[in-house]
C-alpha cells in the first residue's frame, strides 16, 4: 500500500511538473522558419494592397555610407513622406493606430503628427542568429506561468519565434539579438512643459555571457546578460552607477542588482531597481522596467495574445540618429520634434498585459505592439489603476545594416496628464556610435568594478 501510495505520489508530481511546462512546437511547425515564414517567425508575403512589402532578406552592410565615428547613413533619404497623420485628419487612419496615438492627437493637437513614408522591412541578422531561433523554436518551453524558460541556454535568442501566447511574444523582445556586447554613449531629458530641459549625459555597457572571457556558460545558464548604466553629466548627477546581472527566470533566482552613490562612495544592493521603482535620473517619469520600452521578468501581469493587425510605427528613423541633427533639434515641448520622424505601415502583434490580483505596480495594464520583423516593442499604451490612459511610449528605432539588429534612435514616453516626457537613448551629439562586439569578462561585472566606473 505504500508502494502504491509513493507511485500514486510521483505521478501527481510528474503530473503537475508537466502542465507547469508548456511544450515547444514541433520540427514540422518549425520547419516554417525561413521558407514560409522569415528565419524570426514574421510573416513573409506582402499584405493584400501591398502596402506592407514581401520580406526578401533585409538591408545588407553595405547599403548606406557608414562614417568615421560608426554613425549610418540613411539609405531612403532620398524618400518624401506619402502622408502626414494630423489630429484634422487622425480619425481617417484610427484603424492603423493605437490608442495611445491618437491620445497624442487630443492632447497635442497642433503640434503632434506621423509623417508616414514608404514601408521597407529592412530587418535582417546574421546567419548564427537565425539558426539560433529554429533551435530555439523546438526546445525553449516556458516554467512557472510564464515567469521563466527552460532549454533556453543552448540557442540564448528568440525564445519563441513562432509564439502561441502573449507572454511568450514579450520573451521574443527581451531575448531578441541586440549586438555581440554593446557599449553605448547616449543622452536622455525630461522636458518641462515649458520646453526647458538638462541633458543627462550616459554610459553603458551590455555584455552577454555567450561573448565573454572565460564564462561557464553552464553555470551561467540563467543569466541574459550583465548591464552597467552609469551618469557622466550634469555633475549633481555624475559618478552615479546603476550594474544588474539579468537572469532570465526572475522568481527562480531574482535579478541582482547594485548601485553605487558618488556622494556616499558607496556599493549597495538594489533589488528595488525592478518594476516600477523610479528610472535612474528620470524625474519620474518612467520606470525601472520602462528601459527598453518594458524589461524585467513578465510575473506581476495576465498575458493575453489579442492577435497581429497593421500600425503605423516608428521605423527605419536612420535621419533621428544622424550625428547632424542636434538634441536642441529633437527636444521640444510636450513631445520630440516629430518632423525628424519616419513612421510606416507594419504587421504588429498586440498584446495586452494586465495586473494580476494581489499584485502592485502603477501601470494596472500595458498595451503593446511588437514588430514582427523584429520583436522590438515599438509602441506601448500604460493605464492607471483607474483604467486611464496615462503614458504613451514610441520606440524610434532603425536598422543596423552592418550588425544585423535593430537599435533605438530615441525612446519616448509621454505623461498625457502632466503634460510633460522623458526622451532617451540619444547618440547624436556623442563621441561615438553605439559600438558592438568588445570582448569583456565576469570581473567587469562585479561590485568593485561598479565602484571604478563610479569614481570621478
């Protein structure tokens, strides 16, 4: 009888492991990827009228001048837009916007617009990336509600290119290839409504485990990546660091977390900079978890797949990242100066993440729209607790031809309430383009080389 009991005992568990996992496609559904569909999931044929191209491979290096200090040269700016949105005409194009752009339109009537030009779905990475998402397609399977993947460790990108869930098209842009370790020089502002701003002068590094001296990749296995962000400017500001160690199952095994406070000469642990804490040197206004549109382990939201429809998003925004324009060119009152915008028409799939019961942060509902091509979060809808739409999120970004992956020119969220945003992620004016492929190691990483990057 306890024999029987013990058998009875392990197939429950056996039972319950199981629906806690949900499985991988097959070999046959993953065998889409690059014939039917694009080699990351999207889907390869023209829409009905055409106005949404075929993908044919994407932007090869090559395709644009590229100049001494790394920045691309845009190779449509030849192009003039088809049509411009305005809040005269918005209503006209609502089916092909979100919620959030036309709340743009209400609040910023004469100001805000969408230049719209010709759709190129420029999107390509290299030939190890796309066999990594086939990989991936029939091993990845996702644990504990979603919170976390398993099987992951062997392929590292594109957890679910062909997805079947919300939650698993949110993993597609946190696990998306974003450069082999990255180091970028960049600024960000947060506007009065008034126009007035300070630039916040940044520095960070993102380095992977799979590009790094001498990393056990097994033992390592639930990190994403390692990230410093540090402060350069204005001085109140300066020598302040922020360094996260990202794992991939953030129940599992939290993100680790340190900061170093110039003032105070000091490293200390941060496990508050997730969620909804304040973004660093942000006033405000945007969340820790607002970096990169939406980071951070998915488990305080309900995930539903609302399905694919065609938007108006920012893409291709080669002239927003040109070291001719200036930052006094892109920051004006109540949102950048969108004459410096590209937006085009693309598949987008949207997704709705809402807060569970119990759980607390101050977005109660996030709606999103993921690019296909890239599983970038080009735009995201937030709602307050009272069900308000309250900020507005575009993620202004291009194609990096020579690196085969998608990079911000700007990141942009818009406070409709206090009429006031923060714009990130800007290289204009910097010494240097983002740079890719530097070789780092786990020392780089740690709290002693947090308190170097700090002193001043």
């Amino acid at each position: 009888m306890k024999a029987s009991m013990i058998i009875t005992s392990t197939a429950l568990a056996l039972s319950l492991l199981a629906t806690s996992v949900m499985a991988a496609v097959s070999e046959q559904e993953a065998a889409q990827l690059g014939t039917t569909l694009t080699p990351l999931g999207a889907q390869k044929e023209a829409n009905a009228d055409n106005s949404i191209p075929a993908w044919t491979g994407g932007l090869k290096a090559g395709a644009a001048p590229v100049d001494a200090k790394g920045f691309l040269d845009d190779p449509f700016k030849s192009e003039k837009p088809l049509f411009t949105i305005t809040a005269a005409n918005a209503q006209q194009y609502k089916e092909k916007l979100t919620p959030g752009q036309l709340a743009m339109f209400q609040r910023y009537p004469d100001t805000y617009k969408i230049p719209v030009y010709p759709s190129h779905r420029t999107a390509q990475a290299p030939s190890k990336i796309y066999d990594a998402a086939k990989k991936s397609a029939v091993n990845v399977q996702l644990v504990n509600d979603g919170t976390g993947l398993v099987n992951f460790a062997d392929s590292r990108y594109y957890a679910f290119p062909i997805p079947k869930s919300g939650v698993e098209v949110y993993w597609n842009h946190v696990t998306r290839f974003r450069g082999e370790n990255t180091e970028r020089w960049s600024v960000q502002a947060v506007p009065q409504v008034d126009g007035a701003y300070t630039v916040v002068e940044t520095h960070d590094q993102n380095s992977f485990p799979q590009f790094m001296d001498g990393v056990d990749l097994q033992a390592e296995k639930n990190i994403l990546y390692y990230y410093i962000f540090a402060v350069d400017a204005p001085a109140r500001l300066a020598g302040t660091v922020s360094m996260a160690h990202e794992t991939i199952d953030q129940v599992a095994e939290p993100r680790k977390a340190w900061t170093y406070n110039a003032g105070q000469r000091r490293v200390r642990r941060a496990p508050q900079l997730a969620y909804d804490a304040p973004g660093l040197a942000s006033d405000g206004m945007r969340t820790s978890d607002n970096a990169d549109m939406m980071n951070g382990s998915p488990d305080r939201y309900d995930w539903k797949l609302v399905g694919k429809k065609e938007v108006y998003i920012p893409y291709n925004n080669y002239k927003l990242q040109s070291p001719s324009v200036k930052y006094a060119d892109i920051i004006k009152p109540g949102h950048i100066n969108q004459d410096l915008t590209r937006y085009e028409l693309h598949r987008v799939w949207h997704v709705q993440a809402t807060l569970k019961p119990g759980e607390r942060h101050i977005y109660a509902k996030r709606d999103m729209y993921f690019d296909e091509d890239t599983w970038v979060l080009s735009e995201v809808d937030h709602y307050d607790g009272r069900g308000q739409l309250w900020r507005v999120g575009e993620n202004y970004t291009y194609n990096n031809y020579e690196k085969g992956l998608n990079a911000p020119a700007a990141q942009g969220f818009y406070d409709l309430l206090a009429g006031r945003y923060i714009v990130a992620a800007m290289s204009n004016e910097s010494k240097l383009a983002p740079q890719y492929g530097a070789r780092t190691k786990l020392a780089d990483f740690t709290p002693a080389a947090l308190r170097n990057a700090g002193i001043r």
